[in-house]
C-alpha cells in the first residue's frame, strides 16, 4: 500500500461523521500505527469524548495486513459497521487508489440456518417440527420467508436485519456451532449464511467481532477467523470477563434429559435410557448439595459426575454409524452433539483441576445447576494471543488507581517479555469544571442489609435538589427497587423509573425524552447506557461495587492470588469495584456541554486505606464531601436546565 498520510484519511473520516479533531485522536492513531509496524503490544486509554474508535480504525485500515477488531458490545459493533467503517473507507477513497475491505464475524446462531429453515427444527424427541402452532408459528414463517429472500438477495442472513421476532421464534430458523451439520454435511452449504460471512473475511484488511469469537479462536484453537497480522481489542477492560464467560460451561439434571431424549429416537438399546438413570442420579445428589464453590468435590458429586460421563460415553458408542452417502441425518448428528457435549463437560468437571473453580447454583428451573470455569485466564491469554499476535488494547478505563499495570497483569502482560507500552491520551472533556464528585462522608458506611434510612435521606435530598434527572447505580436489584419504593413515596411529582419496569432500552427511551425523571438499575446501566444532555444531570452510586464475598469466581481469585503471595483483596476485590466505579462515574460526562454530580454514598472512598486507590481510578472531577455545596451544585443545575426550556435566561 502506497505511503498516505495517517492524519489526512483521519481528519477526512472524523469530517464524514460530523466530528472535530481531536489532539487525543490524532496522538492515539499515530501510535496504534507505531505499534502496529514494530509489532508491540500496546494499551491505550481514550477517555469518553476522544473518538478511539476512529483512532484505531484509520491505522488498521492503512496497515496492508489483516487486522481483527473486537469488541464486547453488540452496540459497539453496530457504530463500527454502520457508521464508523463506512464513513472511513469513504474518506480513505480521496487519498487511496483502492479501498480496503471490511467484514463481520459473528457466531453461528446469529446467522439464519438454511437447513433449519426448509428442513424445520426438531422438538425434544428429534422430531422435525414444520411449523410451531400459534403466534411462535407466524413469527417464524416470518423469519422463513425473510432467510429465503436474503438467499437469492444480499445473502446477509445476519439476525440484526431480521423482522421484529421472539428468542424462541429464531431458535426455529437457527443452529449453534454444535446443531451445525458442517459444510462437508450440509446439502444448503453453498448458500449458508455462516460460512459466507467467513469467506467474505478472508479477503478483508479489517474484521470487525466479538471478545467470544476472538477468545475461541486464539485460546481454544478453533478456527473461527481467517489468518491475521494484529488485533485491536475495543472495550479491552471486559476481555478478561468475556474470555472466562466463553470458557464457562454448565451442567444440570435437564441438560442431561435433554440429551437422552434425544437420543432415545437414534439408539435401539438401553443405552439412552441409561443416561436418563444418571439424570436421575445427578438431581438426587445435587439436591444435597449446598450452593456455592466447591473446593473438593465430595464422593457423591464425583461419583455421579463419573456416572454421568460413562452414560454419556456409552451412549454415544451406541449411535449407528453415519453412512458415507446420502442426505445426512439432520436429527441425529444433533442428538449425538447434545450427548458429546453432556460427556465432555461431566469429564471436565469430574477432572477438576487447582486451575479451575467449581460451584453450585439453583437455576430458573428450580433445580441446582453445576458451573466450571477457568481461576485465572491471565496466562492462556499471554501464551496463547500476545504471543503469537500484536494487540493493541484500548478502554475508556484501563487505568486503575492511576496505573495500566493491574489491569495489564489481569489479561496476561507483566514484566517486558513480551515488550509492551501503555498510552493516556486524556479526555477532551473539562471534568474539572464540569463535574462535581461528592462523596457523602458523614454517612454510615453501608450496612449487610442494604439502604437505611440515612442513605434513603440522602437519595432523596440529592434528587429533590436535582429536580429528578437522576441515574441511580445500585449494587444490587434489591438496593435499586427499595430506593424506587421509597422515593416515590416521598417525591410523588418525580417519575422513577427502576430496572424490571420494562426492557432497558425502552426505560433508556423514556428517561431520555421525559425531563425531570429518575432510573434506577444495578449493573447493565453502569456500563450500557449513554444518555448526554439535561437528561442525566446527577449519577448516585449507592456503595462501593466490591464483588460478594461468596462470589465463587471472585473468591477463588483471591484465594489464588494469595496463595501466589499476593494481596488477593487489593488484586481482584478493588481492582473490580475500582472498574465499575470508574465506568459509573463515567455515565455523567458524555459531551463537552455536558455538567452534573456524581454522588457516592459510601464514605470508606475517604476513609478507608484502599480509598485512595479507588479515587484515583475516577475522573478528575472537582472532589468535596460537603453535603450543602453538592446540594447547592445541583440546585443551580436545576434552574438553568428548567431556565433552557421555558426560554428564560
């Protein structure tokens, strides 16, 4: 590719989206093409405002290698495609002779399957279902007619351009990697939505994923994208969480059913039937288990998880061979899947290792679920992507109490083997003068049994001042819907809305258009909501985000970080709150006219000795623990935002 001036294309792109150039842009574009010519790995944090997307998009796209880009958010990945990308490569056509492709890469089950749509899907007994009965039956011939129409039109079959359907309508029209016949097996192969998307990937300089695929690929060898020189990973500080969630697998007396059933219409002996005894036999012992980590599995649950994966290996030996000629059989190489998979995860968790942490849950179902995961995916991470790959990293939020080195430690970067650099390119953003952190200091520190009254006080001077206007982070449902309950009852003119009332983006929706109302949730709002403007003009966080002591995944990091001889408190406990503090605080500030208070109601921010660690992860805004100046802020807030919409000045 012909030498071109990285600053050009970038101003070109950053014009075509109706944006500004930014010095933290500009100084962020220049080192991910840096990074990406000397092959070193690189972290970089980009402030919300600074256009990072943009910042790395340009390089990758001018690199002339194969660059993947990954992202955690479905959101995310939409701006990349519909706006981003296409805004770039117009801009690149002015100063390029040729313009780069780009494609998407999603999983399986988001593409429609043609198989599954002419064939139909199978019920629990492996029966082929033509058409559902009822309303489930309408919404899929929708979604039937719309696959047909993209086979002989765009061949997308992407779920995101589908009609308006229900999750149970498009498990009708679509498979996951392991209901998949393969392309060896598949009669619809040629036309297949899935496998399309990964032809048209290898001929792109720039493919745009997701944290699952990307970790599937890299860590557990299969093969779900095409070759590639480097990665960007956007959102970086959730690859850890999303790499994990990949690696996680469940098992529980229905998942076991489940296989059986399906297997009795493909196996003539007692073989099927047997499995269905070791369902049986796992809901007996499950049912006296406690919930919680298992350490050491006790004799029953190893005994049971043993019979469960020798039921499941038999039965699999039992299945008639797949003859060489012929249509495949849709139904049993599915049957067979289910029963493969319940033997491999039995052997996983009947096998488990110090490096792996196991736990008992109780599902929707009202039955005890059993979970695995990987203790730490820190290494697997540093053998098996940064050691093979150049990867850029970048966040709003990979600084923890001011430093890259924990969140560099936690993906599997430590010491300078592999060599790798860290990069702040700031905010553009006054956070100084357009924000007020106050932390409400002469406040009890927050109690086992959640909002007292104290805090509810509080909660309810903050908003009343506020005028409504409110994003409230709680850390739990609980915590949230109390605090709802309450401030309804002592602010009657002031709408709240609370997590549960409707789906997110409809509550997202009304808070944004209604002037003067409140939204309360718990995790989703700290990190997936944008809401600029007079809509969001105080954040309330009701305590530190510390993960619970009997989180099984987070007590057995420490567990193990202690065992290492390290602080396991300080390594995995506040580096997770310090995140999503850092990502809550950063729900108030979303454009440059953007003003308001951001509110903490746990006074251990100052008080305790990890609080400075803590603060130092948050925006730079303007700090007190004055109750009457946050009051005052907010009040004067108030009246302008009231004073813009009746005209008065």
């Amino acid at each position: 590719m012909p030498s071109v001036d990285i600053r050009d294309v970038l101003h070109a792109a950053v014009e075509a989206v109706g944006g500004a150039d930014r010095p933290g842009q500009i100084e962020m574009a220049e080192a991910v093409k840096k990074a990406l010519d000397s092959r070193e790995h690189l972290l970089v944090q980009a402030g919300t405002g600074t256009g990072k997307s943009l910042g790395y998009l340009v390089p990758s796209l001018l690199h002339g290698k194969r660059v993947v880009v990954a992202t955690a958010t479905l959101n995310l990945q939409h701006q990349l495609v519909e706006r981003d990308i296409p805004a770039l490569k117009e801009a690149a056509r002015a100063t390029l002779d040729k313009v780069p492709h780009h494609a998407v890469v999603k999983g399986r089950s988001n593409y429609a399957c043609l198989h599954r749509v002419r064939e139909g899907a199978p019920d629990d007994q492996g029966t082929l279902i033509d058409v559902p009965d009822g309303s489930l039956g309408a919404e899929v011939l929708e979604l039937r007619e719309w696959a047909e129409e993209q086979a002989t039109g765009s061949h997308v079959g992407d779920r995101d351009s589908a009609p308006s359907h229900t999750e149970r309508a498009w498990r009708q029209v679509s498979v996951n990697h392991r209901e998949c016949l393969g392309a060896s097996r598949c009669a619809h192969a040629l036309q297949c939505f899935a496998e399309l998307a990964r032809e048209d990937a290898q001929t792109a300089q720039v493919v745009v994923t997701n944290h699952a695929l990307l970790a599937i690929d890299a860590i557990e060898g299969v093969p779900m994208l095409p070759e590639y020189d480097a990665v960007v990973v956007d959102e970086a500080h959730e690859l850890a969480a999303r790499v994990t969630q990949a690696s996680t697998d469940e098992l529980d007396p229905s998942i076991v059913e489940r296989a059986a059933r399906r297997a009795r219409a493909q196996v003539d002996g007692p073989e099927a039937d047997d499995l269905s005894d070791a369902a049986d036999a796992l809901a007996d012992v499950l049912a006296r288990t406690e919930e919680g980590r298992v350490d050491v599995p006790p004799q029953p649950l190893q005994e049971v998880l043993a019979f469960v994966r020798d039921n499941a290996r038999a039965c699999l030996s039992a299945f008639p061979k797949e003859k060489d000629k012929g249509e495949p059989d849709a139904a049993k190489l599915q049957a067979r899947g289910m029963v493969d998979d319940v033997r491999k995860i039995a052997e996983r968790m009947a096998a488990k290792g110090e490096t792996e942490v196991l736990w008992v849950t109780d599902n929707r179902r009202g039955e005890k679920q059993l979970h695995i995961a990987p203790i730490d995916v820190s290494g697997a991470l540093r053998d098996k992507l940064f050691g093979d790959k150049t990867v850029i990293l970048t966040s709003a939020t990979l600084k923890l109490g001011g430093d890259f080195e924990p969140v560099a430690r936690s993906l599997g970067l430590w010491g300078d083997d592999p060599p790798w650099s860290a990069l702040d390119v700031g905010s553009p953003f006054d956070y100084r003068k357009q924000g007020v952190l106050y932390v409400a200091r002469d406040l009890p520190a927050p109690g086992r049994d959640g909002l007292e009254e104290a805090q509810l006080a509080e909660i309810t001077a903050l908003i009343e001042a506020a005028g409504g206007r409110t994003l409230g982070l709680f850390s739990s449902r609980r915590g949230a819907e109390k605090a709802a309950e309450e401030v309804r009852e002592r602010l009657p003119d002031i709408d709240i809305w609370c997590q549960g009332d409707a789906q997110l983006p409809e509550l997202a929706r009304r808070f944004a258009e209604t002037p003067s109302t409140c939204l309360f949730g718990t995790l989703s709002l700290w990190q997936g909501v944008d809401l600029p403007g007079d809509t969001c003009q105080l954040v309330i966080i009701d305590r530190i985000p510390f993960p619970r002591p009997d989180d099984p995944l987070m007590s057995a990091r420490q567990r193990l970080v202690e065992k290492r001889g390290g602080n396991g408190f300080m390594t995995v406990a506040a580096n997770h709150a310090a995140l999503l503090l850092a990502q809550g605080t950063g729900r108030l500030i979303r454009r440059s006219t953007d003003k308001g208070v951001v509110a903490i109601l746990d006074p251990r921010i100052v008080t305790a000795r990890y609080g400075s660690f803590l603060a130092a992860s948050l925006p730079d805004m303007w700090r007190t623990t004055d109750r009457e100046v946050a009051l005052g802020a907010l009040r004067r807030l108030d009246d302008a935002a009231n004073a813009s919409v009746t005209g008065v000045h």
